[in-house]
C-alpha cells in the first residue's frame, strides 16, 4: 500500500506542479517595451509569477502534509524546472536560458525544501 501511495502521490504531485507552471506562466506572451519610457520587461507579469509561487507554496505544503518532503523535493523541482526549461530553450536564442534554468532549479529545490519540512514539522506537531 505505501509503494502504490507514493507512487500515486509522486505522480499527482507532478501534475499539480506541471499545472501551475501551464496555468501561470506556460501561456506568456513575450516581452513588452513601455512606450514612454522605452522600458523592456518580461516575458511575465510580476503577477503571473506572485500567483505562481504562491501556487507552489500551497501544492508543496499540502504535498508536505500527505507525502514525505524526501519525494516532494525532487519531483516538485525536476517537473517545474523541466516544463520551464523546455519552454525557455525554445524560445532564448541567446543561450542565457540556462542560467535562468538554474536559478529556477535552485529557487524551486529550497522553497519546496523549506515548505514541505515546515508542513512535515506542523503535521508532526498536530499530532
């Protein structure tokens, strides 16, 4: 039972991470030059990516609560970087998706670290 548990888990927990980056940030439309100022930014919104952290934070706490972080961690952080990475290599001409690949792997590995220990913690508390 605890093998199909995780299994069905780890496989749920990547859907939920792969639909939070489809739903936030998989639809962005490039980048926008603010007439005034001539100003470039994007490719996101400053609210796409709030609303996809904190999309993240919940999955991770929940995942956190339900399944051991020792999962969470890697599948949350391969199945968001993947998804962001394959979308940035296909889109960057100048090669710097790779840096920003790894400022998300690393973004993703501590904040879903610090989320699912701190919901783990709680979990184990309650009890």
């Amino acid at each position: 039972m605890t093998r199909t548990r995780t299994l069905l888990g780890g496989v749920l927990l990547a859907a939920a991470t792969i639909g939070t980056w489809v739903a936030w940030l998989g639809w962005e439309s490039g980048y926008s030059t603010d007439p005034r100022t001539g100003a470039t930014s994007g490719p996101y919104a400053v609210w796409q990516v709030v609303g996809a952290v904190l999309t993240l934070v919940v999955v991770a706490a929940v995942a956190g609560w339900l399944l051991s972080p020792v999962l969470v961690v890697p599948v949350m952080t391969v199945a968001f970087t993947a998804c962001w990475s394959g979308h940035a290599a296909a889109t960057d001409d100048s090669g710097l998706w790779v840096v920003g690949a790894v400022l998300v792997l690393l973004g993703t590995g501590v904040g879903s670290t610090l989320v699912s220990l701190g919901s783990r913690l709680v979990r184990r508390r309650a009890r």
